[in-house]
C-alpha cells in the first residue's frame, strides 16, 4: 500500500528489519531535508554547476557532462558523468530553438536491481556497484550497491507529470546554421557564479555602482559642512546616503564564493527603488519583480534601470563655461558650441557680498551682454544690450551654488543674434558691482 504521507520509521527491540524500513528512513530524511531547506529560504532550487560537451553540440547533441543542481522537490544531484553514460538529447535539423530540462523520474524507483521483476516502469535511479573501504581500515573492502541517477535530457515541457524538470539550456542556430548555447538564456539557478554570462552581467554592474560611489565619496571633502549646503549639494550628499546605505552589501554579495541570485537581487533593487526618488517622472520606472524562473527578465530590467537611473544623475544638466576677465569690468567667453547658443540655454551665476538684495535688480538692470563687436558700442551710447531675467528658482537642471544668483540669458533679439554669429559673449560689470563673482552656465536642452 502507497502512502501520501511520509513517515518516521520506529526503531524498537524485536523489531523485524526489512528493506522497506530503510527505504521509508532514506525517504523520511530526504522530506525532512526538502522541508526545513524549503522553509529557511524561497527558491531553493536550481543549477550549481553544469558542464556541457561543446564538441557534441556542433553535431547537433546536446550531452551532459557533469551537474550540482537541486531539483524543487529538494532532490540534491551531483554526478559526474562517464563519456559512454552520459545523457544526451539529439537537435531536429527541422528546429531553430530547444529549451532543455535535466530530468528525473517522479519516483524512488532504482531499476536492474538482481531478483526484481523488471515493471518497466520509468525509474529516477539505476543500480550499480562499486567498490568502497572500510572507513577505519582501508584494506577492508567490500562491494555496495548504490542508486545512480537515472537523469535524463528532455524539452522543456509544463505538461509532463510523470518527471521532474528543471530547465538548464538554451540552444539555438548560429550564423552558419549550426546549434550552438545561447549564453543570455538564464535557467534557475542555486549560485549566480554557475551562468558565467549572468556573473559576468552582474560583475559588471556592480563595477558601475562602485565607480559612482567612489566618486561621490570622494567628492565629500568639497563639499564642506552640512549646515552650509546649497541645493546641489544637498541632492548629492542624499545620493551619498542612499549609495552608503546598500553598496557595502552588493558588495559583499557580488565577491563571495556563492551568491544566491534573490539575495543579490533584493540587495540590487533596494538602490533602484531608492535612486527612482530622485527622477521627477518616477512612475515610468517599473519597479523589477524577482522570478526564479526567469532570471534573463529578472535581471534584465534591474540592470536596464540601475543603468538608465546612474546615467540620469551623473549626466551634466550644466556645465560651466570658462570666463576671462578683459579688464576689471569686461569679462568674456569665447569659442561656444553653436549647438550650446541655439539649443541650450545660458544663465549668468552672480556672487556679491552685500546685506542688500537691492543689488539684484541693479545687475539685471545695468549689466550688459552683447557680442565682442558690439559691446562698446551700446556701452558708449547707453543702449540694453541681450536682456537679462532673474530667477528667484532656478531650473532643477542648473547646478546651484550657495550664495549664488542666477540670471537667465534671454535668447531673443538683434544683440542675441549676434552672439550667436559670433558665437562669443562679453559682459560688462558698473563700477558699482565691481567686485561681483561670475560664472556662465550652459544648460543642454531637454
């Protein structure tokens, strides 16, 4: 009689040995095994290691050379295989694609065992002998029957209750129309360092999150004290914060022998969900979802966003364009993209030690800005030269220094057209705001 359940044997004096009792043993510690490892962690199946032969590919088989993999019914495997019992899969010449599963029957049946009918029933295990020494005293030697795994390469099919599946490849046609591994196919796995395409993915990830918080570590000294942050230090220090929050454990992760792909998933998701707070469109970014089976989206779209989210916050929004001083009160910029005049944006970047804030409206006011051939001129005959516009908020893509006020550069107008021709800027300071400190800004278009 079959049972559902799987029971503790009871070991008692009197009692009469049969195979069966350490059948049922053997059965009860694999449950227990399966139980507690499947309630300390989710996921807790998959590949460790699997080696292919290459040279039988390029014939059109796909055969197994060795695999440490756990099945998800926690059935542990580890075997090497010998050239003439390898388990092999022959390619259709009629197919582009095959998903492969390592298979194994959905049973504890051991088959070509001496003095036992022979069913024919599909059995996880095959019979076999070998020879083993005593623990204790090595010329002591005995034969042992033992279980091998009777596993099978199969295509991958949802429908099969009779084996236990687990997909472990992807092959398909190459340029010359030969089968070769498709390495960004990424099967369950117990070890992200077991898919050298995914290690190699994830390594270079982490390089990237490293690089950043490097630099923003390095950049901290600059910055100063806390109490004098203007906004774009600010932003930068909270980017600190949330890089110092979780790289210490990607790091850790990433360089340890084994790596479970949840664990550094979590860990990687962690920054995403973090660094989506500083996007003013957060809800574009699809926030990734782990699928053990499904690791080449998994992965995918983490790596897509960890991507996307550093370029947007180490991109350039401004950059500063250099400025000469002429005399005390002409300073100029010359040799600026064309690109920089007609499809950015300027802004003059004013600092004035001065209790009043009247000085404000008195740059905008008397502060001119025309090109190198013309500024002379409207000095000489009192004329506005480009228009000059305070902003009291300056655009999220300025970076602004403390203290610092923003005048933006109007680009209309005869004198604008000109600056633009002669793709150079003077600005002239009054004698009353000598002494200011400039900076011109360029801000690349959205």
């Amino acid at each position: 009689m079959q049972h559902n359940n799987v029971y503790k044997p009871v070991w008692a004096e009197g009692l009469m040995l049969s195979q069966q009792h350490l059948q049922l043993f053997d059965q009860y510690q694999q449950s227990q095994l399966a139980g507690v490892q499947q309630s300390l962690r989710d996921n807790a199946y998959g590949l460790d290691r699997i080696v292919f032969d290459e040279s039988a590919l390029a014939k059109g088989v796909v055969k197994l050379q060795s695999i440490a993999a756990i099945f998800k019914s926690g059935r542990h495997i580890h075997h090497v295989f010998a050239d003439n019992e390898a388990p092999m899969f022959e390619l259709e010449d009629n197919k582009s694609e095959y998903i492969i599963s390592v298979a194994l029957a959905n049973n504890h049946s051991v088959s070509n065992i001496q003095g036992y009918p022979q069913t024919g029933q599909l059995s996880a295990y095959d019979c076999d002998f070998v020879e083993l020494q005593d623990a204790h005293d090595p010329n002591r030697k005995a034969e042992v029957m033992v279980a091998k795994p009777k596993l099978m390469l199969v295509e991958f099919s949802a429908s099969n209750s009779f084996i236990e599946q687990l997909p472990c490849i992807k092959v398909i046609r190459g340029e010359h129309g030969q089968f070769e591994i498709d390495s960004s196919y990424i099967p369950p796995l117990l070890n992200i360092k077991a898919h050298g395409y995914l290690a190699e993915r994830v390594n270079k990830l982490v390089n990237m999150v490293e690089a950043k918080y490097t630099a923003m570590f390095t950049n901290r000294a600059s910055m100063g004290i806390v109490e004098d942050f203007g906004p774009t230090e600010l932003k930068h220090f909270l980017l600190l914060q949330t890089f110092s929050s979780v790289f210490p454990e990607i790091k850790q992760l990433n360089t340890t022998a084994k790596t479970s792909p949840d664990a550094l998933f979590m860990a990687l998701n962690k920054l995403v969900c973090q660094l989506i707070n500083f996007e003013p469109e957060a809800s574009k970014f699809e926030l990734p979802v782990y699928d053990h089976q499904d690791l080449t989206r998994s992965f995918g779209l983490i790596e897509s966003h960890i991507q996307t989210l550093i370029g947007s916050i180490s991109a350039a929004r401004s950059s500063d364009l250099v400025l000469s001083a002429i005399s005390q009160s002409i300073f100029e910029v010359k040799d600026i993209e064309s690109s920089t005049l007609t499809r950015g944006e300027l802004y003059i970047a004013a600092f004035y030690e001065n209790e009043s804030t009247q000085w404000i409206e008195l740059f905008a006011e008397q502060v001119k800005l025309a090109a190198p051939s013309q500024l002379e001129i409207l000095i000489a005959s009192a004329l506005g030269g480009v228009k000059l516009t305070h902003c009291q908020r300056p655009p999220n893509r300025v970076s602004v220094k403390g203290g610092y006020e923003y005048f933006k550069v109007e680009p209309h107008g005869a004198a604008w057209e000109q600056v633009v021709q002669e793709l150079a800027l003077r600005i002239f300071v009054p004698f009353s705001l000598q002494g200011v400190k400039l900076e011109v800004v360029s801000v690349a278009s959205k």
